[in-house]
C-alpha cells in the first residue's frame, strides 16, 4: 500500500505558541488530504478535509483561524495549530487520498502536548 | 447528528476464542464500511472493507446488514497480535467526497 509520513512524530509545546504539522505521500499524489484528532480513548474526529490547490473544508466546530490547512502540493499537506493552549494536546493524525486507490492512509500521527 | 455506535468493550478473551463485534450506523446514506484496527498510540490501519454479501479473509469475517444499518466483525481462533482497538468505519461520501466516520473503538484484549 501507499506510504504517508507526519512530522514531528511528537512535539511539546508552552501555551501561546503555533506547531507547523506536515504530512506527506511519500508514493503516491493525494488530491484530497485530511486531518483528525483523536483524543485518549475517543474515536478519531474530522477535522478538515483538503484538496490541493484549494482551501480546506471544516468539520463543525473547528476554527478555521486556529487550525491552518495548507496543501499547496499533491503530496504535502500542513496543519498549524495557532496559539495552542492545553486544551488543543491530542494526537493528530493525517490520512491522503489518490484516485488510484479506494482507500484512505494514514499517516503515523503526531502527539502534541502543550504546557 | 451522523454517527457510529459500538460495543463499548472492553473485550478479554482467550487464545483461540471467538469473538463478535457489533456496530451501527445512523445515516442510511453511507456509501461504504471498513473495519479498521488501532494499535495502542498509532495510527488505524485497514483491517478490511465490510460487503452487503458479507465477506471473509482468513480467521476475520464481516458482515454488512444495510436495512438495520448494522456492521459486524467476526474472529475466529483468536491470537495473542489480535489483541488491539478495533474500529467501525462508515464512508458517508464517495469519489472526491470521501469521508469517513469512526466508532470509537472496541479494545480486544487476547490473553494466552
């Protein structure tokens, strides 16, 4: 199967500061990237969808201006997380779609903790 | 609101046993079903895509019933590597529109 990598893998944080998240298709283009969190012991929750060259779509309830979506090519996608507080300490996990597949892959997440 | 039900879990089973899981959709549009798993602290990998005929590979069967709008996953002959999170997925797009909605995860433990 396809390969997509995140990076950092784990990151630590002070309150008020922005973490870049990056999240690549390492093998293949993914027209369509998309970003979940999932914090301990809850499902994995949407939180945007997007296509390259275009801006992201957002699920209900996610700022739009907290969390920046760039996919400004077919295989880099980047999440920012603005002025991160406690609250925002998840695991985040990007997955990528190609049209040559009929799958989503995800990539190995990234634990963000924020002090 | 869209969602997706699961056993709550947790499962503790021998080695060897059989075991069930059950899920269940709400939204009668959903395109398509997975079972994924999630090992403790990764990410989910494809466990396998869930049929109306029902399908099976290997120890692992899974059904799809659309008029209950119900999702099942079987194993048989438990392992020790069975033991992880096991995820209910519906896709509620398709094509471009793909997206998926996860259950929040039944965890198996398979002990020996």
């Amino acid at each position: 199967g396809a390969v997509v990598s995140q990076h950092p893998s784990w990151v630590i944080c002070k309150s008020g500061t922005s973490v870049k998240i990056e999240c690549r298709s390492l093998d293949f283009q993914a027209t369509t990237m998309f970003w979940y969190r999932q914090f301990p012991k809850q499902s994995l929750m949407l939180m945007a969808t997007s296509n390259e060259g275009s801006k992201a779509t957002y699920e209900q309830g996610v700022e739009k201006d907290k969390f920046l979506i760039n996919h400004a090519s077919l295989t880099l996608s980047t999440l920012t997380v603005t002025s991160a507080h406690p609250e925002d300490s998840s695991f985040y996990i990007c997955s990528a779609w190609g049209h040559q597949y009929n799958e989503q892959f995800f990539g190995p997440g990234t634990r963000l903790t924020v002090l | 609101r869209k969602e997706v039900e699961q056993d709550p879990g947790p499962f503790n089973v021998p080695e060897g046993a059989t075991v069930a899981f059950n899920c269940t959709y709400s939204n009668s549009a959903s395109q398509s079903f997975f079972w994924y798993r999630q090992d403790c602290r990764k990410e989910p990998k494809l466990l396998m895509s869930v049929y109306s005929s029902g399908n099976e590979d290997g120890r692992f069967t899974a059904q799809l019933n659309r008029a209950s709008q119900y999702i099942s996953l079987l194993i048989r002959d438990s392992k020790l590597s069975d033991s992880a999170t096991y995820l209910c997925v519906v896709n509620e797009g398709g094509g471009s529109n793909y997206k998926l909605t996860f259950g929040k995860g039944t965890l198996l433990t398979v002990n020996p």
